[in-house]
C-alpha cells in the first residue's frame, strides 16, 4: 500500500484554496490551519476570522481540524460541536507549534514538558467525537529534553489515534536538520499510525525518509509553498514512475487560479494582500524573483500581477 501523504498544517497559508490545489497533485490528507478551542467556542459564529478558518470545499480530500489550547474542557466542548458538524475526518491536537504567542499560553509544544497535560487533552476530545483524534508533536522542547518516545507512548495510552511527528525540538523552530532516526524511535515504541514531518522536499527526500524512519505515512509543510505538485512527484518516487514538473506557464496559470479564487472569496483587497505571499513562493527559485517579489508587492491588482509574473516567461 502506498504511505499517505498528509498536507501538514500551516498558519494562515493551509486555507481550502491551498489545500485543493495539493489534493488535486495527490495529498491524501489535509489538516486546516490551527483553531484555538477556547476561541471556537466564545469567538461569534459569523467572525469572518472563524469563517474562513472552518471553510471546507466539498471537492477536497478527508480533513481534518486542528485545535490548539491548553484547558481539557474547551476541547472537549470544541471537540463535540465541531463533530456535531459532520465535515471533518478527524480532530488534530496541536502539540508542535514553536510559535512563542502559542507556547506562551502552554499551548503547542509547551505540551510536550507537560506529559500529564497532553493526556488530559486526548482524553477530554476522545470522549467527545467519534472522529479519530490525532496529534501533532516534535521530538522535544530542547536538545537536552528530547522525550519524543515517552510523550508518544503517553498520549497513545491517552487514546491518540494517529501521531504525526516533526523532527525538531522546539528550539529548533524550522533551522537545522530534521531528526529522522528519532521518528524511527516513535514508531518502534508505538502501535499507531506514525506519519514523519521535515525535510521531506522531493520525491528522493520521502523514499529517505520512508526508509529511515518506517513512518507509515509522509507531511509535508514549507516545502509545498508554491509548489503544490510536490506531492505529484512524490507519488511518482513512491511508484517508480518518472515525474515532469509543471512548466513555469503551468506554474502562473495555478498561481493565477489560486488568486482569482481566493479574490471569490475574501475580496479583491483583501486577496491582493493575501497572495503576496504565495506569489512570491510560486516563482522562488527563478532568475530575477528578488527583483520580481517587490514588483509584485507593489502590484495594485491581478491584472498587473500576471503581467509581472509573465514578465518572466518572456524574459
């Protein structure tokens, strides 16, 4: 069977429009942006900002939502009304986020010095969903507190499902290597599904990875921003086949789709603004991107932004 390759959660980047665009390459799996619990369940149900964070597409592949927090009862009350809601696959507990406003709140991977914590929370949200409940971890909160193993077994034995595990402590937020031998660690000591996270940034990089670490499955995070058909080539390493990656007109007709949607959705305005970003990660990479990125930023409209972003093609 081939290992599933999961979309892994990104903070403002992993919306529906994103998530569609890697489905189509071949994700199996996606996880929504983080949710915090505690918001869900105060925040006004018509907020735009909770609207868009629980938007699903009906064309897209099983997703599931992601709740961070720290207090046992807001996931559990979280947990049985987004169940209630019957278009989610899964609830995912976020236990790696490095981001100091989410650890700050013992939240993320502040869970992981706090063993004891993260059980309570699989137990309160696996008592209220019948949805599978996964977690998302690292290997640790530093290089002298690596307890990836222990906390695994813990939040298993807790009722975890699933674990998705990044290879990097805490500290580390997103330099250095991702420790694939410690995955490998996770998944001998436990009996769930192990899905690894890092490094994972072309087809020769996910065989490696499988082959070091066992995981059952691959996520894949940065390294999809602008590159949605990552997981194309990945499925073609997994299946021996050869992979052709897209031409860059290929490439400005998908970052022009992915414009005019999210234009659909939020507003001119607001989408100008938004994709910035993501334009400037579809044409990383190519002579005269540096030059092009502030172009871009300037741009008043698509209009204008495709006119740049052909620029390129016919320099």
């Amino acid at each position: 069977m081939t290992p599933q390759l999961y979309l892994a959660p990104m903070a403002g980047i992993t919306d529906w429009i994103f998530r569609l665009l890697c489905f189509d390459q071949g994700c199996h799996w996606a996880t929504t942006e983080m949710v915090s619990a505690q918001g869900y369940l105060t925040a006004p149900k018509d907020r735009n900002a909770y609207k868009f964070l629980l938007a699903r597409h009906p064309k897209e592949g099983p997703l599931a939502i992601q709740l961070f927090g720290s207090q046992p009862h807001f996931f559990a009350q979280a947990a049985r009304q987004l169940t209630d809601l019957g278009v989610y696959a899964a609830i995912d507990l976020n236990m790696g986020c490095p981001a100091q406003k989410v650890v700050g709140g013992q939240s993320g991977s502040a869970l992981m010095k706090d063993p004891d914590l993260a059980a309570r929370i699989v137990e309160a949200t696996k008592a209220n969903t019948f949805l599978p409940v996964t977690v998302k971890m690292r290997i640790g909160w530093n290089d002298e507190n690596k307890n990836a193993v222990a906390f695994a077994k813990v939040v298993e034995s807790a009722g975890a499902d699933l674990l998705t595990v990044h290879g990097r402590t805490r500290m580390q937020q997103y330099s250095g290597k991702a420790d694939w031998e410690m995955i490998a660690e996770v998944k001998r000591a436990v009996c769930v599904p192990v899905i690894a996270n890092g490094d994972i940034v072309d087809g020769k990089s996910a065989l490696e990875c499988l082959k070091i670490t066992g995981a059952d499955g691959l996520a894949v995070g940065r390294a999809a921003l602008g590159n949605p058909w990552l997981f194309g080539e990945i499925l073609a390493a997994l299946e021996g086949r050869p992979y052709t990656p897209p031409t860059y007109d290929e490439v400005i007709d998908t970052a022009m789709s992915h414009a005019r949607e999210m234009e659909k959705w939020k507003g001119e305005k607001s989408a100008v603004l938004e994709m910035r970003k993501h334009f400037a990660w579809y044409v990383s990479g190519r002579r005269g991107a540096a030059r092009l990125r502030t172009r871009l930023n300037l741009a008043k409209d698509f209009k204008e932004v495709e006119a740049l972003l052909r620029s390129i093609a016919e320099e």
